[in-house]
C-alpha cells in the first residue's frame, strides 16, 4: 500500500485531531457508563460501543476534513477531484439510506436503535458519512470562495 | 512565484504556505530553508525580524 506523505503542519495537526478524538472517546466511554448506572439503555451490548468509536472516527476524519490534513500535498488534482466525487457520492447515498432507515423505522418495520443490532448500527455508519461529506462539502465551498 | 508554486515547490500544502505567512504556524528550520531555497533568499531576508520588516510576515 502506498504511504501518503503529509506535510509538517498536517503531521501536528493529525496528531492533535487524534488525541482529542481519544479524550472525547474516553469521555463518551464514561458518559455511557454513568447512563449504564442508571439503568437506562440506549443501545444494546455490541452496537453502543461500535456507535461510539464511530463517533469518535467521525470527529477525527471530519477535523481532518476541516483542517486540511486529510490528503498529503503530492496529491494531484484529478486524484482529489476522484476522491471528492467518491466522498460525494457516498454521502449522498448515505444520507438517502440513513432517510429511508429513519421513515422505516419510525413505522415499526425496522428495529429501533435502542434495540441494537445490525440496523442501528448500519444507520449510525450511514450518519457518519453524511456527516463527513456535509463537512467536506462547506470545507469545499469556503476553500472555493477564498481562492477567488 | 505565487503561493501554490512555492508550496509545490518546497512540497507542502498552499493551506500550510498561507498559515506560515499569516503567522499561524511556525515552520521548522528545514522547512524554512527550503522555502529559502525556492525563493532565492536568505534565511534572514525572509524570517529575520527588524525595524524595517514587519512582525509575522515571511
């Protein structure tokens, strides 16, 4: 596999993203426990804390996003403009997947979150992506607007 | 030589050039003497900091 090289200022600032999405890791893992002491569940075994370290993911990649330290500099255009319609694509799909999820649900034909199981977890991965294009979509935009 | 010429050049990001000139971040000295290298400056023609030369600019 191919390593990408990032440059000094997106080495710091991955590092940084990092030890932030593990402090606001740890400190759902510890929200989750006092909400467990209280006896009230909002999701089952498996899927709370995959629900979690998406979370997790999700700040890290979306900080990314924003802080331009997704991509090294020895990208070229064509590949980011490859990339960014994947990311695109993927998002819009995921946000109509997730939409479709939530109809389904709120008709009683599909498990709620608090249920567990694959569903929920399939439309929390689904909130993810639409989370990170919106983000790269804005990040896209303002990017566009200051280089003209 | 714009921006994006140096940042390729000197191979970083024009999002990281435009940080070290708005004084947002400070690069290190490798990073500086290639960014010297690519202009044809010296280390203190570009970072030294005088009365003539304004505060965080390169």
């Amino acid at each position: 596999m191919k390593k990408i090289e990032f440059d000094e200022l997106q080495q710091s600032r991955r590092y940084l993203y990092g030890y932030q999405s593990f402090i606001l890791l740890l400190f759902l893992l510890l929200i989750d426990q006092v909400i467990s002491g209280i006896s009230t569940v909002w999701a089952q075994y498996p899927s709370h804390a995959m629900i979690l370290v998406l979370a997790g993911c999700t700040y890290f990649i979306s900080r990314c996003v924003w802080g331009d330290a997704l991509v090294g500099p020895k990208e070229t255009p064509r590949k980011m403009t490859v990339r960014a319609a994947i990311i695109v694509l993927i998002a819009v799909v995921a946000a109509i997947v997730g939409g479709l999820a939530l109809v389904m649900s709120s008709n009683g034909r599909e498990s709620a979150p608090s249920h567990g199981g694959g569903s929920s977890l399939f439309l929390y991965c689904m909130v993810m992506w639409a989370v990170i294009g919106i983000v790269y979509l804005i990040k896209r935009i303002r990017g566009n607007k200051e280089e003209n | 030589m714009s921006q994006k010429d140096v940042a390729e050049t000197v191979g970083v990001t024009r999002q990281t050039m435009n940080a070290i000139e708005n004084g947002d971040y400070n690069p290190s000295i490798n990073l500086c003497i290639a960014i010297c290298r690519a202009l044809g400056k010296t280390l203190d023609q570009l970072f030294w900091e005088d009365d003539s030369n304004e505060k965080n600019r390169v």
